[in-house]
C-alpha cells in the first residue's frame, strides 16, 4: 500500500497531453520545530522572478510510510511550471525528519502550523496565497490542519479519512490484517508511545476506548460544519482502508465551495490506472488556480460531483449533489452449524435486471444462535459473472450475546454488477472465509467456538441509474 501512494504521488498533475518540463531543482532543507525536531523538507519555486507579493504555494503531505522526496516529481515538472511554489516534508518518524510517528496527532497539527508560518514568512511567497494537497496520512495532516485554523487558501485532501475510529474499526470490529500491515510502513522505535501501546487492542478489537480516545483529536470530522475553505474531496470508489463514506460524511457537512471526485484510485482493491490520473490531478489543479491564484475557470460553476466510470473509460458521470440511490432487499433462508477454524456459512442469490451499481450504505442482517465463544461475524459480499468474481464489499461486528440478531454495516463501495450477476454472502470469523487472499479481517475466534448462521437479509444500496457501462 506504501508502494501505491508512491505511484500515486509519482503521477500529480500529470495532465493530459502536457510536456512536463523540469522548471526548477528542489532546495533540500531542515526546519527546525518549536520543541527542537528537525524535518527534512524541500523547497521547489519556479524559474524566474516571483510576481508582485510573491509565488502562490501549496503545501504537499505524503502517505505512511513515504517521504518527501514522493512528492518532488510533481513539485518540479507540473507545479513549479504551473507557477506554483511547493514546500514538501518528511512527516515525525519518517524519512530523515526527527521525532516519533503520531499520526497526525496533535504534535503533526502543530508542525503544518509552523511549517506554513514559515513558507509564509518567505519574501517570494505569497502569505495569503497558500494551499494544500495530500495523500491518505497526508490527506488527512491537510484536514486536520485545516480544522485548527491553518489559513489555507483552498485544500485537496485525497484517499483519506474524517473518522479515524470508523475507518479503522466500524461496529468495534477492527480491520486486523489492514492494520497489521499498515503497522509495519513505520518502525516500532518510531511511534508515539501511546499509539504503540494502542496497536494490540485495536489489532484484537479490545480496549477500544483507549482507541477512540487516541482517534478523536485525530478526526476532523467534527468541526467541519464550520470550515469555509474551499475544498475539492478525491476519494477512491473502491477502497478498504478509507471507504466512500469518508469523504461522503464530509462532503454534506461541508458548508463552503466544494466538489466531489470519486474515481478508481485509493488503497486495496483500487486498480488505479494510469491513464485516469489526468483527469482527477487536473481538477486538483483548476481547483487550486480558481481558489488559490483566484483565476475564474469554472470549476466552482460544474455540477458538484462527479463519479469516474469503472472500469475508467476515460470518462465520468456528473451530478449537481449526491446521486440518488435505491434499495435492494435480498433473502438468503438457511441455518447452518459453523466452527472454528475456518467454518463458514455460503448464501447466494441472482440479481435481475441491470446492469446495477452499488453505491450507499448497505448492510447484511443476520439471525444467530447458540454463539460459544464466537464474538464477532464477518460479512463479504462478491458478485459473481463471467466465469469472474469480484468482491463488493465486506463488513464485520461483536456479537452481544449467545443469540439474537446481527447488523453488519457493509464498507460503502461503489462496484459495478454487471446484468445477471451472482450475489455470493460469505459469513464467518474471518474474511479469508471468502478467500485466503482476503487479509481484511484477520483476528480469529477462539479455537473450539462454535455458532448457528440462520436466515440473513441483504440490503443493497445502488445508485438508481447505474453510470458505468
């Protein structure tokens, strides 16, 4: 995942039929914070002399695990040519930048004020021209910033979170093998100590207090109902790590210039194609030249939303708000008698009609009884057609009791279901129970706990009129 944040870092701006053009040589540079650590960080301004009151600047924040240097292609070939200065830096505990990794903790929040005081103290900088773009971690250091009151001109977070507990453990049930691997993009010796003393609970979904208390200040999410800046959300229509509801939940909260981009980028399972990066970092670009340099181009006057066509076909669907949606209702009779160790329950169900395009909150509710040992239950929806079967999406919560009902909220995925395709509902303790490829849910149930599946209903949320062809 790392190594996707990267390529995707590695294609900023790269705009359709442009010749980028090496306009500068990133200064290497260590800034020192107010408690002593040093960043490492770079500096890329544009060939010439600065206009009258100074280069326009945006601030650039990589993912976990990467570093500054991810940043500086797009820096010096599309930015510093478009007349943009850039300040880029290794994040605490990454690369040659000092200090411990906290997740754009509070520390984090105080480095992006500092950082942008700096650049804006810069006499060919702009002090009151300076925006922002970030990837995933990166994404979310813009957010957070931004909801502190860092006077950002215009914001681009991308592929990221609002809410740090959901997107990391919805109903209590934590994403297990998505953080397990996440853990290991920063060295343990890196951490904050209270995040490294988190990390096990939220692995075994235990002491989940201790996690909400360490996600809250994380979390922009509650003040963005009073954020003005102008804010243009790319968030991937596939994405386990940080769903569409990420970047959804924003979007109607938000109350000032905003758009929405949802393509096929992001974390596991995004394809990410390359031939779509034009298209999403050219409206990061317009977005910032209409909100950053103040250039009327009319991006602010185009429907609001726009949802990429999957497979990217090179092109989109545009909607004025949130596309409409409708509900699908699916029963999936049966009971079955499951153990551990692997054991699971397989319903399937055609799907008339369509093609269909899952979009919106939708959920799997399950009857269950004589639970022994067996707290927790993992949903994983696939549809299968063309001898091909894809995962939707998937979802897991704790069980309260020996029996009773379930809900499981599936991550919200916008997936294309071609016409007579096959729903396929796996449930179990895991998520390898669809596939032993599938590391999203990790943790298992203790050895010898035993569970009764009964009968389960599918709720499918899907766009009214599919986009994508």
């Amino acid at each position: 995942m790392g190594r996707r944040l990267v390529l995707l870092a590695s294609l900023l701006f790269a705009l359709a039929g442009a010749e980028p053009v090496a306009a500068a040589t990133p200064q290497q540079l260590t800034i020192a914070a107010s408690d002593g650590v040093k960043l490492a960080c770079s500096l890329v301004e544009p060939a010439g002399s600065p206009p009258a009151g100074g280069w326009p600047a945006v601030m650039l924040f990589h993912g976990l695990g990467g570093r500054h240097q991810d940043l500086e292609p797009a820096a010096v070939q599309y930015l510093a040519p478009a007349g943009y200065a850039t300040l880029e830096c290794d994040a605490r505990g990454h690369g040659a930048s000092g200090g411990l990794f906290g997740l754009d903790g509070p520390r984090d929040v105080r480095d992006t004020k500092e950082l942008f005081a700096w650049l804006a103290a810069r006499p060919e900088i702009s002090d009151t021209a300076i925006g922002a773009l970030g990837l995933s971690l990166g994404g979310a250091a813009v957010w957070n910033a931004a909801t502190a009151g860092v006077p950002f001109k215009a914001i681009v977070p991308m592929i990221t979170w609002t809410d740090l507990t959901s997107a990391l453990a919805p109903q209590g049930l934590s994403k297990s093998g998505l953080i397990l691997y996440l853990a290991q993009l920063v060295p343990e010796a890196r951490w904050e100590p209270d995040l490294l003393a988190a990390e096990p609970g939220l692995v075994q979904s235990q002491n989940l207090a201790q996690v909400t208390a360490l996600a809250a200040p994380r979390s922009p999410r509650p003040g963005l109902r009073s954020l003005g800046v102008p804010t243009l959300l790319i968030q991937g229509r596939r994405d386990f790590l940080f769903d569409l509801d990420q970047a959804l939940a924003a979007y109607r909260l938000l109350r000032g210039p905003k758009r929405l981009y949802l393509g096929d980028l992001g974390h596991a399972p995004a394809a990410n194609p390359a031939a779509e990066a034009p298209r999403y970092y050219g409206e990061a670009l317009r977005w910032l030249d209409r909100y950053v340099k103040g250039i009327p181009n009319g991006i602010d006057a185009q429907p609001r939303v726009e949802l990429a066509h999957d497979p990217w076909d090179g092109k989109t669907t545009s909607y004025r708000a949130l596309p409409a949606t409708r509900a699908a209702s699916i029963s999936l009779p049966g009971r079955a008698r499951i153990e551990s160790g692997g054991g699971k329950v397989v319903r399937a169900a055609r799907i008339t009609g369509g093609p269909h395009e899952t979009f919106g909150d939708s959920a799997v509710t399950v009857a269950y009884s004589d639970a022994r040992s067996w707290d927790r239950l993992v949903a994983v929806l696939t549809v299968e057609a063309r001898g091909r079967e894809t995962v939707i999406s998937a979802g897991g919560t704790k069980l309260a009791g020996a029996q009773g009902t379930a809900r499981i909220a599936l991550m919200d995925e916008s997936v294309r279901v071609p016409a007579g395709g096959r729903l396929v509902l796996y449930l179990g303790a895991t998520s390898t129970v669809q596939s032993s490829g599938d590391a999203l849910y990790l943790a298992d149930v203790r050895p010898g706990a035993s569970i009764t599946i009964g009968r389960a209903k599918l709720t499918l949320s899907m766009l009214k009129k599919a986009a994508s062809r």
